[in-house]
C-alpha cells in the first residue's frame, strides 16, 4: 500500500479508503444490502492487512449502526491511533431540531452521538455530509471549529456540493481565522467526471484533497456492460444515477477491453484510472465481497499508459450535476 498526504495537510492516508457504508444492520435505514457486524467485521481485518489505514462511515449509514461496527472493529484489531477514522453529519437521523442539518446544535449533539458510537473521544475527519442552505456558513464553520480546538477533532472535511458552495465556506474560515477544510468527498469515477469541470480546480488550488466515492460508479464499471448485481438491484440510488444506458455503454467496453488485455479485474483498471487524477488523495472502496479490497489494493500499483486512458476517456458523455 502507499501512503500519501490528504491535501496540503500533514495528515497521511493510504491511497485506499474503506467505504463503511455497506456495514450495519440491514434491518435498519435504506440500505438492506448491507452487512451485520459478524460479516462485516473480517473486512476491517483484511484492509489492515491490505494497509489500509483510512476508514470511512457515517452518522446516517445504518442510523449509526455502521459506527458502532466501525468502533468494534476498532476494539478488537487494532490501536486507535494507527487508524484515520472519518465520520460525517448533516443528512436525518431523527426528528429533533439537532438531528439533521449543519446548525451548531445539530453538530454540537451529533458529534457526542459519533464518538459514543464509535468508542473513541476524537474523530481524524469530520466531514459535512452536504451543503446546508439553511444555517450561515459562519454558524456551522465556527462551530466546527470550536470542535477542533476542543479536541475532538483533529481535521475537517467537506462532501458533495457546487464549487461556490464550498469557496464560500473555506473563505468564511479564511476571514475569521477558523480551521479549514483539507478534504472534498466527491463523486468521480469514469461514468461521472463532472467534478472536473469546477471542483476539481478550486481543489488544486486550494491544496484540498479528494476522496471520491462511488470511485467504480456503483460497480458497473467493475462489470460488463448490463451485468446486475443483488445491490444495484436494490440500490435506489445508484439506480438514479447509473442505469445500464446505451450512453455508458462504450466507456464500459472500453473498460473491459482494457482490463482483458492486462489480465486483471475490470475494477482495477477502473480505480487506476481514477487515481492518475492528481487532486485524487484516496478513493473509497464500499466492500461486501473480499476481492473487492484486494481489487482496489492492487490498483494502486496499476500503471495505465497514455494510450489506456484514451480510450478509456473518448467516449464520456456529459452528466448532468448531481448528487447534492
């Protein structure tokens, strides 16, 4: 595994994060493709034993159910400090006036319910899950803030918004002296590369690092062209988003062209391509199968040669912005 630094920060990751929204209880929240705790747990083992260091989850994935896995996890293999352990807030997850949107009483209660969850009294990254157009920018980068200087949390991240959106953010922090953000999770994957067109830039520029997810555009470019899964069966989501068109077509082809010829798995060639992007720190990998982990491990080393990326780039067709 390589390690490298999230953005301009000090703070090193593995070129792979685990995607922790595929754990929790089933029974609960949207997603009843995910794992209980028992299936769940030897994925954490086999990504420290990848070197994966860089764990991603969520106060809303399995209504904090994917948390508490994640602090298991954290219990029984590993120490605390060896592991970057990233968490987020902003969408639902209840009906109380701090269970859901970016306000200071929503962040101030839903960073207590986190770190309770998750066994651990800081977080490595707290992300804003999105954009609240109902709280001032002041009000939510003051109180993230005031979390950092409080201990309990060491960086802050950001997640799916418009360029403008997260410029107005980092330049609220900029005025009044606040801590920035050093992370952008974003979609990107060969499917969808929208984020080239604004974020991307502003990212560079302001020495922010992505850490994209849906990185294999929810596995149908890891698979030929129609080719379904229990998951994208059931992922209302992805469905939205990633439908088995006639437009995605060739950009598939072209993936599994790629990949026979090398002799490897569609989905490395996939996450090889996403990491030739330089703004790209990690991307994230959401495992419910062990070559998946294995898969993405293995990308890093994958060297595409000019030639590769043509065609793997020729045929995209422009998206509509999405996602936030």
């Amino acid at each position: 595994m390589e390690y490298t630094r999230l953005g301009r920060s000090g703070l090193r990751v593995s070129r792979i994060a685990l995607g922790c929204m595929s754990f929790g209880d089933p029974t609960t929240g949207f997603q009843q493709w995910t794992l209980p705790q028992d299936e769940a747990l030897p994925y954490f083992r086999q990504a420290l034993d990848l070197g994966i260091n860089f764990w991603d989850t969520a106060n809303v994935y399995s209504y904090g159910d994917s948390e508490r896995v994640v602090g298991e996890a954290l219990r029984r293999f590993t120490q605390r400090d060896e592991i970057v352990v990233a968490t987020k807030v902003f969408i639902k997850v209840g009906d109380g006036p701090g269970d859901s949107g970016l306000s200071r009483k929503a962040i101030m209660q839903q960073i207590d319910a986190s770190l309770t969850r998750l066994g651990t009294d800081y977080i490595d990254l707290y992300q804003i899950h999105r954009f609240d157009p109902n709280t001032p920018v002041e009000e939510t980068m003051e109180a993230l803030h005031d979390l950092v200087k409080a201990g309990k949390v060491r960086y802050l991240g950001a997640s799916a918004m418009w360029a403008w959106q997260f410029a107005k953010m980092q330049t609220a922090a900029d005025v009044r002296g606040w801590t920035r953000f050093i992370s952008m999770q974003d979609q990107y994957s060969l499917l969808y590369r929208e984020e080239e067109r604004e974020m991307f830039g502003l990212l560079a520029d302001q020495g922010v690092g992505s850490v994209p997810y849906s990185p294999l555009a929810k596995g149908r470019v890891a698979r030929p062209a129609g080719e379904q899964t229990k998951r994208s069966s059931d992922d209302l989501v992805g469905n939205s988003f990633f439908a088995d068109t006639e437009r995605d077509r060739p950009v598939i082809d072209a993936v599994e062209q790629v990949a026979t010829s090398r002799d490897v798995p569609m989905a490395q060639v996939a996450l090889a391509w996403v990491l030739t992007n330089p703004v790209v720190t990690a991307p994230i990998i959401g495992a419910t199968k062990p070559h998946h982990l294995t898969d993405a491990a293995a990308a890093v080393g994958l060297k595409l040669t000019p030639e590769e990326l043509t065609a793997l780039e020729e045929h995209y067709s422009v998206r509509a912005a999405g996602g936030f």
